[in-house]
C-alpha cells in the first residue's frame, strides 16, 4: 500500500472511485496543504513543482470527481474561477480578499441564529446556507497583497 491509500481515513474505493496516483496525489494535496481553497489551476501548479506529470485536463477531471463524490466542494468567489476546499461536518462562513483573491474560513454563531431566526420570521425552516462577504483587505503589512 503506497502512503496515499490510507489519507486520514479516506478509502476512494469505499466512495466508488478507481485508486489511481493521479487522485491520491490530488487528494494528497488537498489534505495537507496550508491553503484550504485551491483552483485547478492552483492544484496543477503545485503538481508541477512537486515534479508530478499529470495534465491541467486530468486535474479538472479529478477535482469534478472529488465533488461528485463528496469529497470536495467547489465555490465560485468573486475572481471568477471556480476553488475547491475538502468537504467538512463543520459549517463555515468565508471572507474574501477582493485585491487578492484569498478566502478566510470563519464561523460566528450570532450570525448563524440570526439567519435562522430571519427564515423563521419570514415562514422558512432554513436547511442550508453559504455566506460569502467580500472586502477589501485593510492591513497595511498584508502578506498576501500583490505588489
């Protein structure tokens, strides 16, 4: 068993999919990178500088697969391409950089009864949610600020 197959309890065969090194190096990737949202674009990048030959088409194919299945999530923010993020039980909001582009997880339980409490009044049972704020980042030391 190569030390892709057994990702923190994650058996793709259990989820209907072929173990192929392509999807272990992509899942692989997502589980242990610091940057929770990452573009197929992202995701062939860092694929390339590991030394990984695997296409940006499979990439795209692997990440459709990853959703399909629920593994993985996909968004679309404000910079107009799709970012995936590894599928979680616990429900978080996102903050979006709007000069960069990065995407900060948060979760506020005064804004989660207050979304409730709002379909309630209004004759919902509220199901789901996803709340995406965007702002302009106001950190005058920001790391992530493009030059």
């Amino acid at each position: 068993m190569s030390k892709y197959e057994d990702l923190k309890g994650i058996d793709l065969k259990t989820i209907g999919l072929k173990t192929t090194l392509p999807r272990l190096k992509i899942l692989n990737l997502f589980e242990n990178s610091s940057v929770r949202h990452l573009s197929a674009e992202d995701v062939y990048k860092e694929l390339l500088n590991e030394g990984e030959d695997i296409g940006l088409a499979t990439v795209y194919r692997v990440l459709t697969q990853f959703e399909q299945a629920g593994l993985l999530e996909r968004h679309h923010f404000e910079s107009g391409k799709a970012v995936f993020e590894l599928s979680s039980d616990s429900h978080h909001d996102h903050l979006v950089c709007l000069q960069c582009g990065r995407v900060e997880e948060f979760y506020d339980a005064e804004i989660e009864k207050r979304q409730i409490k709002i379909a309630k009044d209004r004759g919902f049972s509220l199901q789901a949610h996803s709340l995406s704020l965007y702002a302009d980042c106001t950190k005058t030391d920001c790391p992530h600020r493009k030059l």
